[in-house]
C-alpha cells in the first residue's frame, strides 16, 4: 500500500512540474510575441515617418523604405528630420541611440537560442564581435521592459511627426 501512495504522489509532483512549466512556457511566449509584435510597429512607424518628411507619396513606401535594415532607417531618418528640425537634433540623436540599443536586445531575441529557466524565459547569443557567448533575460519582466521600451521610442517618433505637421 504504501508503494502505491509513494507512485501516486510522485505522478502527481510529475503533473504539477509539467503545469508548471507549460505556464512558464506560455508566460515566457507570450512576452516574447508582445516585444515582436511592438518592435514591428516602431519599425512601421518610423518607416511611415521617414516617408512623411521626405513628403513622398504613399506609393513611394516600400521603394524607399524596404531597403533600409532597422538601424541603418533609424539613422537615415534621424538625419532626414533632423534638416526639417534642426533644434530637435540633440532629441533626435538620443531617440536613435536608444533604438539602436533596443535592436541589439531584438537581435538578441530574433537570433539567441532560447531555454526556460524556473523565473522564466532566457537566451544564449553569441556576439558576432567577441565571438563569447552570454546569457540575457531570464524573466518576463526583462522582455516586458523591452516592449515598453519600444512603444516609449514609437510614441516619441509620433511627437516628433506631429511637431512637424
């Protein structure tokens, strides 16, 4: 009888640790499609703003924009309204800089190699620079920052479009 409680009760630790992280699992998704789904839109957002300032037509969009990666557009759009609003450009300059770290953290995600620790998510990426690897994240809040982050730089980009209009 006693055997049969000792299998019973290991199941159900089994069970529980398998719930446990299914949870960590989905949390630790969850945030990683949020800061995709927000990093997406400041790269939208900032490639609608670039097109605003150059006053191009829509149908000159993807011709102009799609060829750009994300920290060379940062770049050419920092410049671009910087000439429309040159006493922005110190504004300017650290809005870029701080999209530019927030796409190292995205390179980090799109390209590290995912696991799952007990507080959550966490990724291994090597750096193309010092060819080392290091470990980033490790709890949901980290990620959930990084979207915050992304949608504080889209709200910025917006301010400045509009200061211009």
């Amino acid at each position: 009888m006693k055997e049969k409680a000792k299998k019973k009760k290991k199941k159900q630790q089994r069970r529980q640790l398998r719930m446990e992280f299914a949870r960590v699992t989905a949390v630790g998704l969850h945030a990683v499609g949020r800061f995709t789904f927000e990093f997406s839109q400041l790269e939208f957002t900032i490639r609608v703003a670039l097109l605003a300032c150059l006053e191009l037509p829509q149908e000159y969009f993807d011709i102009v924009t799609a060829p750009y990666d994300f920290a060379m557009l940062c770049k050419v759009t920092r410049e671009a309204l910087s000439l429309k609003t040159p006493e922005r450009a110190a504004e300017l300059e650290q809005w870029c800089k701080d999209c530019l770290k927030l796409n190292d953290d995205r390179v980090r995600i799109a390209h590290g190699t995912w696991t799952l620790g007990p507080d959550g998510p966490s990724v291994r990426h090597v750096s193309r620079n010092s060819l080392k690897a290091r470990h980033y994240f490790g709890t949901t809040a980290e990620i959930d920052r990084l979207s915050d982050e992304a949608q504080r730089l889209l709200q910025q980009i917006l301010a400045f479009k509009a200061a211009r209009a």
